[in-house]
C-alpha cells in the first residue's frame, strides 16, 4: 500500500510540474526563441509492483541539441535523401541494476540470475529521410563489473532507506570494460485521423550485448509527425515562431501500446563476458524476448512528460517474467 501511494505521489507531483510549465509557458507566448537543446530525466524501478528482482531499478540523464543546417557536422550526417532538414544529437549518462529475484538469498547456487551493475554513457544521433521516418544510431560505452560500482550503492541505498540488503554483490559479473554499437530505422504509419503505427527494427553489435529486434506500436490521440514528435525524443528544432503566436504542432497527448521481438545472441549482463569464464555465476539466455509496453505522453513545445509500464518476457532459462515502471520529464530550452 505505501508503495502503491509512493507511486501516486510521484506521478501526480511529475503532472503538476508538467501543466504548470505549460500554463506558465503558454501564458508568455512572447518568449520566442529557438527550443534548441532538451534536458531528459528518466527513472525505472520495479518496486511500484512490490518487487525487487532482475532490472531492479536505473536512470538516465540525457542531452539533446538541434543541429544548425549551416553547421559542417550537419552537412556531413545529414540524410542524403532527406527534404525534413533535420539532425539531432544526444547524449546520456546512467546506470542499470540487475538482481536474482531474491535478494536475502545467500547461496549463489539458488540464483537464477547474476547480480550485475551497468554503468555507461552514451551517443546517439538521429536523421530523417522523411517526416515519418527516422534512422537512429548509438554508440555506448561504460562498465559492468565491481568497477562500475553499482553494487556498492545499492547496499549504501538500501542501507540508507532501511531496505532489506542484497546479498550476493560478491557473485556479481566480472569487470569488463564494454561497448555496444545500435542501428534503428523508425517509421509511422497513419491509420486514422487520430491513430497511428509506429515499426521500429533494430540490431545491436557489441561485447554487451549482442540482438536484433522489431517493435511495433500502436498510439491513440493527437500527436506530430516523427521529426518532431516526443516519441523518439525530437522535439528540439530551429524554429523560431512568431512573437505573441503559440506554435500550432505545440502539444501532443495520446495512450500507446506496443509489443518488441528480441533474438538475443549474448547477453553479458546474464552470460558473462564473451572472452572468459572469470564471473563466478552466469546463467543461459533465452534467445526470444517479449517485452510489452504500454503508456500515455503529453508534450509541448516546451515540456514533455510520459510514463511507460514495462512487461519483459523470460530471459533467463528458468526465471520468470518481469515488470517494471518507467518515468520520464523533459525540458526543453
């Protein structure tokens, strides 16, 4: 019950700094400039759903910035077949927590997955061959291992909080410095006036983790085209709207739902490293992985806020499945 009102809270408190921003930027419509850059704050935990297993909890702060047309790095990464005139930079810094699914557990026989701690950073550029099509391209480096130092502070964090402690951070995956490459194509798909299909495939290469995967999305309500929609986080633009006049493509608010495909090769975060044996508990993959997500977004031309519930499939052989809740405001300046 505490957690089910921590959750209220929190979602409510995210929901009234949103609208406030809105009704206060709206009200100053005089303040026309360039919403160039944007500032992401995202958080996931699964404690929302009274539990404490597998992806446990991360965060993510993230930086994006339009890109001048008249810039070099433009001229040079822009979509050769593009008219959208559009390219976005990002970049991320965060953490991932992954446990068994009983904490209190001593004995690493009994784990039915790795401790594992994900620290990282992380480029990522999009272009636009059209307005509803994007192609988004990552590279991510970080840290997995005691090195990241993840195990340390969820001890310290649990500690702090009078947190029942986990107990098996000594069996986490071995250090290992990683980096992974991705590729997405993304496209929309109008089936109504108020109802679009969003594809998204994408492949992954690295001593990370190794994947392809196909997602397809269904949202209900209003919303932009892809080059400037909060859905792929390319709301940041150079256009500069008319003093006095509010942007007519400003807001957008629908429900989504989606379903993502996953064939996973490797997976250091439940395998181990690629190159040795030295983790002193891995456990085998599955190679499918579902993971259903469903939501509601509302943005502007200056503020966007989502929330996202997350089903992952098995991926374990012999765990379960998992859920957890993702949280997300933005601002853009």
């Amino acid at each position: 019950m505490l957690r089910a009102f921590v959750l209220f809270v929190t979602i409510e408190m995210l929901l009234q700094v949103t609208f406030s921003s809105y009704a206060q930027e709206r009200a100053r419509v005089s303040r026309s400039h360039r919403m160039d850059r944007e500032l992401q704050l995202s958080y996931d935990n699964d404690v929302y759903f009274l539990t404490d297993r597998y992806y446990s909890s991360g965060a993510n702060i993230a930086y994006s910035r339009f890109i001048q047309p008249d810039s070099k790095f433009y001229r040079r990464f822009r979509s050769k077949r593009s008219d959208a005139l559009k390219v976005i930079t990002r970049f991320h810094y965060g953490h991932r927590i992954y446990t068994p699914n009983e904490i209190k557990e001593r004995d690493v026989d009994n784990f039915d997955r790795p401790y594992a701690g994900w620290h990282y950073l992380k480029f990522q550029m999009l272009n636009f061959p059209a307005r509803n099509t994007a192609n988004r391209y990552t590279v991510e480096f970080g840290l997995v291992g005691n090195r990241s130092g993840i195990g340390n502070f969820q001890e310290w964090w649990h500690n702090s909080f009078n947190i029942e402690q986990p107990r098996g951070w000594q069996f986490q995956i071995s250090s290992e410095p990683v980096i992974n490459l991705g590729y997405d194509r993304i496209k929309n798909w109008r089936l109504a006036k108020k109802i679009k299909l969003m594809t998204s495939s994408g492949v992954q290469l690295g001593n990370g983790q190794n994947k392809v995967d196909q997602e397809v999305m269904l949202r209900v309500g209003k919303f932009n085209d892809l080059i400037n929609s909060s859905i792929i986080n390319s709301r940041v633009s150079g256009q500069m709207p008319k003093r006095g006049v509010y942007p007519k493509d400003g807001e957008e608010g629908f429900v989504f739902c989606g379903i993502n495909a996953s064939y996973v090769l490797s997976d250091i975060f439940i395998e181990g490293s690629l190159f040795n044996n030295e983790s002193p508990h891995t456990e085998d993959i599955h190679n499918l992985v579902f993971i259903r997500r469903w939501g509601f977004m509302y943005s502007n031309y200056y503020v966007t806020f989502f929330f996202t519930f997350y089903r992952v499939g098995r991926e374990v052989v012999g765990g379960r499945s998992h859920r957890f809740l993702n949280l997300n405001l933005a601002f853009r300046f």
